[in-house]
C-alpha cells in the first residue's frame, strides 16, 4: 500500500470540496423525489378494491349496501378512494396470541 502525505490546507480544502457536492447531491435527490400521492385522493375500482381486500365483488357490494365504506359512483361504476379502502384493511386485522401467552391465562 502505498502512504500518501499531503498538506494540511489543501487536506482541508479537499473535504470541504467533498462535502459541498455531498449536500449538493443530496438537494438534488430531495427536488427529484417524487411525492406519495395522498391515499385520500387516489381513486380504485370496484375489482381493485376487491382484490385489496381480498372479497368478491359481490362482499363489495354488501360493503356498500351496509354503509360500511364509502364510495362514487361514476360511469355505473363503484369507485373508492384508497384511503377508505386501507381504512376497512386495517378494520380486518386479527391480532394472533402466542400459544406460551395463552396457556399462562
């Protein structure tokens, strides 16, 4: 391997060097990121939903008759914002008990 010496300025100089384009980098790649979209915004279908929540289409349409997500209806179709859509996702979620946990109740 071979050791390289250098002045302490022009040492200094090189990192200061380094750093501006790191965080000039870094400004680029925050101006280039692509927001999420906001789920409350973005529309699904009917089928896209189902397949979401992995129901027929039919358990759609007794989601809506119930009143349990809300939805539009545009070009006789059923259309859901996604943000309703993850709202009945995370309704469905069954916390599971370890077996160790239930055999001390």
């Amino acid at each position: 391997m071979k050791v390289i010496t250098i002045e302490s300025e022009a040492y200094k100089s090189l990192v200061r060097k380094i750093e501006r384009i790191h965080s000039e980098m870094k400004k680029q790649a925050k101006e280039n990121a692509t927001p999420q979209p906001n789920p409350s915004e973005v529309w699904v279908s009917d089928q896209e939903a189902a397949t979401i929540l992995q129901v027929s289409r039919r358990t759609m349409q007794r989601l809506r008759s119930n009143g349990n997500i809300t939805y539009s209806i545009r070009g006789n179709k059923a259309w859901y914002t996604l943000a309703e859509v993850k709202r009945l996702l995370s309704g469905r979620v069954v916390k599971t008990i370890n077996k160790k946990e239930a055999s001390h109740e």
